[in-house]
C-alpha cells in the first residue's frame, strides 16, 4: 500500500510542473522556484517508491550477480607433490662465497 501511496505522491508534484509550464509562470521566479520544490517533493517520494520495491525484491535484476567460488581443488590434485625450488645461480655463487672465506 506504501509504494502505491508513494507513486501517486510522486506524480502529482509533477503535474504541477506540468501545470506551471502550461500558465506560462515557469519563466518567473516565483515559477522557477515553484519546479524546483515540487521537484524535491516527487524525488523523495519516488526515492521511497524506490526503497519499497528493493525490499520486497522487485529490482533484483539491477545488482551484481555475485560470482561463483573457484572449485576446490580435487583430492589426487592435491595430493601430487610439487618439485622443490631450485636455487638461482646469484645464491650459489654467494653460498660457494661463503664457503671459500671459512676455510
């Protein structure tokens, strides 16, 4: 019933628009100011329109569709070892380095 409420309540500010662009006082000041009020007015009802339908999940097609989690790895997968790393050149010239100056 809110979000019926909040609809109507969104669209009669901008029959007011309507109605000031049609009399011609949209030019005025007073005319201006007249728009931007009523157009407050129907953005925080159709903003409250809004908020209704997200709760009763009516605009789940708008968020991101979360992505599925990457598969577990499989038992015989990880169960294989995995070769120890092999140590650079730039290490075994420090570890021989190292070697030389002890003895």
């Amino acid at each position: 019933m809110m979000l019926l409420i909040s609809i109507v309540m969104g669209i009669i500010p901008l029959l007011g628009i309507a109605w000031t662009i049609a009399t011609g006082t949209i030019t005025s000041v007073d005319g201006l100011f007249m728009s931007l009020i009523l157009l407050t007015l129907s953005g925080v009802f159709f903003l409250n329109a809004y908020w209704e339908l997200r709760d009763h999940g009516a605009l789940a097609f708008l968020q991101k569709k979360k992505e599925a989690p990457a598969p577990a790895k499989t038992a015989a997968a990880a169960a294989t070892p995995t070769a120890p790393k092999q140590p650079n050149a730039a290490s075994q010239n420090k570890e021989a380095a190292l070697k030389g100056s002890e003895g």
